[in-house]
C-alpha cells in the first residue's frame, strides 16, 4: 500500500511539474475555451474545479496563484436528500484584457468584461461590467479601469519593460537596498 501510495504521489507531482511548464495546453486539454492568449503566473493545476468545459477564457487574460474557478454550488450536496436531482451548474465567462489578483474566487455564472481588474482575495458573486476594477468579499465595484490607469501612470516606476535581474538592479538602486 505504501508503494503505491508513493507512486501516486509522484505521478500527482509529475503532472504538476509537466503543467506549470505547459500552462495554457495543460488547461486546453482539461477543457477549458481559450480565445487567446491566457498568462498562467502560477500552476493551473487544480484552477477549474470539476467542469472546466464550462469556462471561457479570452485574449490577454493573466491569473495568478490560488485563482479558483467555481462552476457549482456544492452546498446542493446535502439537500439532495430532500431534492435528489437538485444541481446549480453555471459557466464562467472572462472577457479580453483582464488580470484576477491572487486568491480570488470566481463563483459560477459569472461574466467578468473586456479591460476588468479584479484584486487579489476577491469573491466573484455576480457579473463585472467592462472597464471596471472590482475587490473584495463579495467583490465590489473599486473605480474605473480608466480612473485605476490614470492612478498607475502618476504612481509608476517606469519599469514594467524590464525583466529580472535587470529589474531587481533598477529596484534596488530606486529603494537604496545595497545589503543583497
């Protein structure tokens, strides 16, 4: 039994590994529409829940780490006793150009619009509007994604076209941090 649990453990291990560097084929293959480019910052693995078929991704789209999909209401489970064919089902619809903060939970039947920023630690209750930030539990409207953009350009580094350790060079010398 030992052995076997072991082996399962390191085909489980595999499968993550395999996904993490094959994000977007890895949520294909689960059944997930992707209408475009879809940025994983974080496994795939375990995001989409039961029906992955049920979610529709669209073009610039970046989730990242503990992002939950939520197809279903499992709290139909124990009154199935009273009601047996009881069953909430719903799709999930993300629009283009939107990027789900961490920890967010996207609840079923939800659409999330074109140009939306959800903050990290969201429930998704119910339908987003285009250009539109959104935060919160449940989540909330925050302010336009027009009004956010306004407030990033005036706050901005300007180094957003830098990648790793050119960046951390940039940083480090922006924040004076010379102990690393």
């Amino acid at each position: 039994m030992m052995i076997k649990n072991i082996l399962s453990y390191m085909k489980s291990l595999k499968k993550n590994q395999w996904a993490l560097r094959h994000q977007e084929e890895y949520a294909k293959e689960q059944g997930v529409i992707m209408k475009g480019k879809v940025f994983f910052h974080t496994t795939p693995v375990g995001m989409f829940g039961s029906e992955p078929w049920m979610i529709t991704l669209g073009d610039n789209v970046h989730i990242t780490s503990e992002v939950r999909f939520i197809t279903h209401d499992g709290g139909t489970l124990p009154l199935r006793k009273e009601v047996p064919d009881l069953e909430i089902t719903k799709p999930i619809t993300v629009g283009n150009d939107v990027f789900i903060g961490v920890r967010s939970l996207i609840m079923p039947g939800v659409h999330i619009g074109n140009r939306c920023i959800i903050a990290a630690g969201s429930v998704v209750t119910k339908d987003i509007p285009d250009n539109q930030v959104w935060g919160g539990v449940p989540a909330r409207f925050i302010k336009s994604t027009d009004d956010y953009m306004e407030k990033l350009q005036h706050e901005s580094l300007h180094l957003g076209h830098l990648k790793g350790e050119e960046k951390a060079k940039e940083l480090k010398k922006i924040y004076n941090i010379t102990h690393i």
